[in-house]
C-alpha cells in the first residue's frame, strides 16, 4: 500500500522559531480550558496534543511572542 506525505491540519498552530517554551514559557498550556496544548520537551515547542479545540483564543492572544495561530473554520467566524 502506498502512503501519501499529506500534513494534518491542526486548528492551533505554533511557529517554532517565535516560540519560547524552551526558555520555560507554558503560557498558551496555562490557558487552554480544555487542556490540548503540551510542550514538546524534545523541540522546546508548544504543540496541539489533542483535536478539541472550542476556538476560544486565549492561546493566540496571551502568547507573549505571537507564535500561536487559531484558524477558526469559515462557518464558525
């Protein structure tokens, strides 16, 4: 069986070279009600652990560096 390189789509994105979890910020972690976002200790990266996402923001707006990103879907906004 063939396999495809097809990349998951995440609603929360992280970008890894503004991220600052591996100078010990957790704080799109410490505010995520649903507790879906982890710290990928071997990257030093925020990253969505589960799919659950309510789209509720606090993440991209609390980031102190802007590295996360919500894509909230077209019929949601």
């Amino acid at each position: 069986m063939a396999t495809t390189n097809m990349k998951v789509k995440v609603p929360v994105t992280v970008d890894a070279d503004k991220c600052i979890a591996a100078k010990g910020c957790t704080v799109c972690v410490d505010v995520c009600p649903l507790d879906v976002l982890i710290i990928d200790m071997e990257k030093g990266v925020a990253l969505m652990q589960y799919d659950e996402c309510w789209y509720c923001t606090p993440c991209e707006v609390d980031c102190p560096t802007q590295a996360v990103t919500v894509e909230i879907p077209y019929l949601l906004k």
